[in-house]
C-alpha cells in the first residue's frame, strides 16, 4: 500500500475478523488475548505491512498523558506487590509516553488531577471513584464496585482454594491472619469462612495488616494469649512470613506442628521454607487495568473482571500432626 492508501486498525480488524478492541490490545502488548488470535492479528499486520502510528496510539491519552496510582496514605511505595505492579504498568505505559505518578494526598486537595486513575486499596463503596467521576477523571479500581470499572484478583476463590489445601490435609483447627476494613481482606476472609465451614472446620482470627513485622507480632501475640491451631490462612504472602518467624522463635515447627498458606505469589521471601501460596497474575491484572482504563477514557460503558489465581504448593503445609500443640 502507498502511504496515502495505509492500513488501519479498521482494515487490519476485518482481515484478521476481530474487533478494533482485539487489534488494539494485541498492539499495546496486553496479555488478555488468546495466543492464536494474536498470532492471526499479527500475520494480518506483517502481510498489510501495517506500521502503528505513535502518535495515534497517544491520542487515546488524555492531555498530558499521565496515570495516576492512588494509594492509601501509609501504603508504603516499596512494598512488593507495588513493586511488581508498577513494573508490568510502567512495561506498557513506558513505550507509549505515559507517564505514572504516585498520588498519596488527598484527591481533593490536589489542585490538578492527571489524565487518568488507577485506585488501589480498595474500600467497599470507595469515596475516591465518586469523586473522580464527578471531575470527570476516567478512574479504574483495582478492587471490585457496581457501576465502575475494576480489576481484581479472584480473592474469594483464591482463599478457598488456600483454605481446602489445608482442610484437606486434616487441619481442623484453623486461623485467618489478616482481618481488616480493606476490601481484599474481607474477601479473603469470607472465603476463609466458607471452605472452613465446609470442612466443618474450627476458624478464629487475627487481625493484621499486610506486613512481615505485622504478620509476626500478630501471631506472637494470639500464641502467647493461649490461641492453638494446626492451620493458619494469611492475607498475603508478607505476613504469612511473619507468621512463620513468629512461630519459630515461638518453638512451634512449621510445617510439622502447624502449616501456613499465604496469599500473592510472591517470588522473594524473608524465610527458608517456600512458602504455599496463592499466586495473582499480576502482570494480567495491569494489563486489564489499562484496557479499562482506555475503554473509559472512550466513554464505553463500565465493567469489571475478576483475574483467575492459582494456588502453589511449597514447604509449609503438610498433614495434621497426630495432636494439638
């Protein structure tokens, strides 16, 4: 084709019989479509001698070209799972022009917003989306909400799945580490409760935060208080490392005395076990965020979607020991 005749997205869609939506993920490097398919759309492309356009593919950006990540206050900026998050967004948004900035204020207090949200630390009916809206801000939760844009991890699934690994090696007496108001935390809890409650399963539990230090004093302190279980569910990967130290320097054996599941998949650790987790897809759950993340800025009506997780099994977790501790 010459360059006045050059192929588009429209043309390269109907060749390969997708959608514009399809080609444009495929372009932007997303890891939601098929492998087949993005191999259909990228032969399509090589035969067309389709070039993208940068400069078209920044329209899609708002003025300024800037993604906001709005945390909580005291979530800290090198927390792992931020980390690992922040890399797979900055992997898309980098050769794109897009810029990350990290809002840690108050979004009503900030005299201009960027072009668009990322809202992490999700509450249930989160203030910070209503708001958004109301300046016009395309915002994306990373959590759950009706009538918003979001993505999130299948927390209550995933947390069954950590649970029924340890009902199903005999742990009756069980422990959820990490209950607090985040919205993950309640998911991770109910689906704690549920699979417990199907094994007929004994569940007590502690509140924590997320943290390695908070992890370990929690567990320190329940112990030390008279609490006994063989089982123990964390919120995430961090405090279940917590736990473990606790637990060690308590002189209780894991995994022999009592096992321990965390909740991220975390690929490094302050411990020597390796840990049984429940793995996100993390780099999944950026790319969804910023597909929605363009759908919203196009003004398409909003939806959600809920990024499978897969359990892994490791060092910590084994069958009941023949008594209670």
């Amino acid at each position: 084709m010459t360059p006045a005749t050059r192929a588009t997205i429209d043309d390269i869609a109907r060749a390969a019989g997708v959608s514009k939506g399809t080609v444009s993920r495929v372009l932007n490097g997303h890891s939601t479509v098929a492998e087949r398919t993005r191999q259909r759309v990228q032969a399509v492309m090589a035969q067309l001698d389709y070039t993208p356009d940068p400069a078209a593919r920044h329209l899609s950006w708002r003025t300024g070209r800037t993604l906001g990540l709005s945390l909580d206050r005291d979530d800290p900026l090198l927390h792992p799972y931020q980390v690992l998050f922040r890399r797979a967004l900055e992997s898309q948004t980098a050769p794109q022009g897009v810029q990350l900035v990290d809002l840690r204020a108050d979004l009503t207090r900030m005299a201009r917003l960027p072009s668009a949200v990322l809202v992490l630390h999700a509450l249930d009916g989160d203030p910070r989306l209503e708001y958004l809206k109301a300046q016009g801000v395309p915002a994306v939760l990373i959590g759950h909400q009706p009538g918003a844009f979001w993505v999130a991890p299948d927390d209550v699934g995933g947390a069954r799945l950590a649970t029924q690994q340890l009902t199903a090696a005999g742990h009756r007496q069980l422990v959820y580490l990490g209950s607090g108001p985040s919205q993950v935390a309640q998911d991770r809890e109910y689906g704690c409760r549920d699979a417990a409650r199907a094994a007929g399963a004994t569940l007590h539990t502690i509140p924590s935060d997320f943290s390695v230090l908070g992890g370990y004093r929690a567990v320190r302190r329940a112990w030390e208080g008279g609490l006994r279980f063989t089982g123990l569910f964390a919120q995430s990967d961090e405090s279940a490392a917590g736990a473990v130290a606790a637990l060690d320097d308590l002189g209780v054996r894991v995994p022999e005395d009592v096992s321990v599941v965390g909740f991220d998949g975390l690929p490094e650790l302050p411990i020597p076990l390796t840990l049984t987790t429940v793995a996100q897809d993390i780099p999944r759950i950026a790319a969804t965020a910023l597909t929605l993340v363009q759908e919203a800025i196009a003004g398409r009506p909003p939806r959600g979607e809920f990024i499978p997780v897969q359990l892994i099994p490791g060092a910590t977790t084994a069958p009941v020991p023949g008594g209670m501790p």
